[in-house]
C-alpha cells in the first residue's frame, strides 16, 4: 500500500525567510506522481505543484520548489520568501493508479505559521 | 477554478437518518472522486468514478455509496449516518493528461449528532 510520512506536524518560519516542509512516500510503482497541495484557514484545497517520478529535473512554481530525491523516496516542498499568506496547512501527496482511475493518497500535513 | 460546486456546505443531521451529499462539475471531466478529510489523517478517498454509471471503492467505503447518472453529477450516499461519519468531505476531479492532478469543490461540513 502507497504511504505518504510528513514528520513536522507544525512548523514556524520568519516571513521572508525559506521554509523546507518535509514529505516522505512508499511505493514499489515505477510511476507516480507526487503533489503538495496548500489548504488555508478557510478550507479550500489549492493546488501548488507536481513532480512526475521520470523527471529528471526539480519542480519549480514561483515560490514553490519541490526538492525530489528519488531515492531517498522524499519530496520536500521549498517555499522561498515566506509570507504571511502562505500560513496554511501542506499536504503531500501521491497518485497511484488505480484500475479504472488515479487515487491520490495524503499525508497528515504540516500546519505552517508565518510570523511577522 | 474547476468549476466544482458541492452542496449542501453544511449539514447537521442525526444518527440513523439518510444523507446525499452531491457534487457538480460543468467541465466535463471524466474522473470525479468522494474524499473525507479528519484530523491526523489528511484526505482519504471514500469511491471514485471513471465515467456515468462506473464507479469503485476508495480506502474508507464501508457506510458509503455513490452514483453516477450524469457526467457533471457525482451523489455521495449515507445509508444511516453514524457519529464516525461526522468530517469534511471533498470532491474532486481530476484532470486528463500525464499529471492528472486534482482540484478540489469547497468541502462539505457535516456533523452527526
């Protein structure tokens, strides 16, 4: 069974400063994809970026980048000049295919505070 | 914005009573998915729908049916609402291509008393 581990359950950054969240995943797939998605106070889930499992290259969006290590099976997101806006929770994800679809499987998340 | 809307956004029922929650997309997407969202757990997947009328079991199925008439229509049952079934609930599509990420409706809260 597909897993995602996100060990920092809350975090706190200094706006403007970098925050790395954390995000490990087990799967015996070849293929995958994997996703952070940001859900502030209001409930709505955004999504922030994706990594396919062949790419070769680090998922960038913006602020966002996703530090991928394919063979430690991690996938930090890293989001640069933090604002007081990016105060939210992460979750993590991965896609694993399914017989007739995609299913995402979540971590836990991590809850980020930025502070003034 | 993927044109998800879900309905009701808040419901308080009691236990043993039916519930439906439905989602509505009007972009046509193929796969539409139920998730319930709780503390400490993130989003688990409760069915999922591949087209009208093909529908399968996520992780978290057990108290829960779906359907499927329409494209743009995915119905969440509760046959007889207990406590355990008091979360958020999400629906989601997710989109063709080689990512397939997802996008989310608003959620629904809904509490069993």
């Amino acid at each position: 069974a597909q897993k995602i581990t996100q060990t920092q359950p809350g975090m706190f950054v200094q706006e403007k400063e970098a925050v790395t969240l954390d995000c490990t995943y087990d799967t015996s797939d070849q293929s995958y994809g994997l996703f952070w998605y940001k859900q502030p106070s209001s409930g709505e889930m955004i999504f922030l970026i994706y990594q396919g499992s062949y790419d070769e290259q680090n998922a960038t969006e913006g602020r966002y980048s996703l530090n991928f290590q394919k063979a430690r099976k991690s996938a930090n997101l890293v989001i640069s000049a933090s604002q007081l806006g990016d105060s939210a929770m992460y979750f993590c994800a991965m896609r694993e295919v399914l017989s007739y679809g995609q299913n995402f499987v979540f971590g836990p998340g991590t809850r980020l505070s930025v502070l003034p | 914005d993927a044109g998800i809307t879900q309905s009701p956004r808040h419901k308080v029922t009691e236990t043993g009573t039916p519930v439906t929650l439905r989602c509505h997309q009007t972009e046509n997407h193929r796969y539409m998915y139920w998730y319930r969202q709780d503390p400490g757990h993130g989003l688990r997947l409760i069915h999922y729908s591949y087209g009208v009328k093909d529908t399968d079991k996520g992780e978290v199925s057990d108290g829960y049916s779906v359907s499927r008439s329409k494209t743009e229509d995915f119905l969440l049952t509760l046959e007889s609402a207990t406590s355990s079934q008091t979360s958020v609930y999400f629906c989601a599509i997710s989109l063709s291509g080689a990512r397939y990420e997802q996008y989310f409706g608003p959620g629904t809260r809904l509490t069993v008393t």
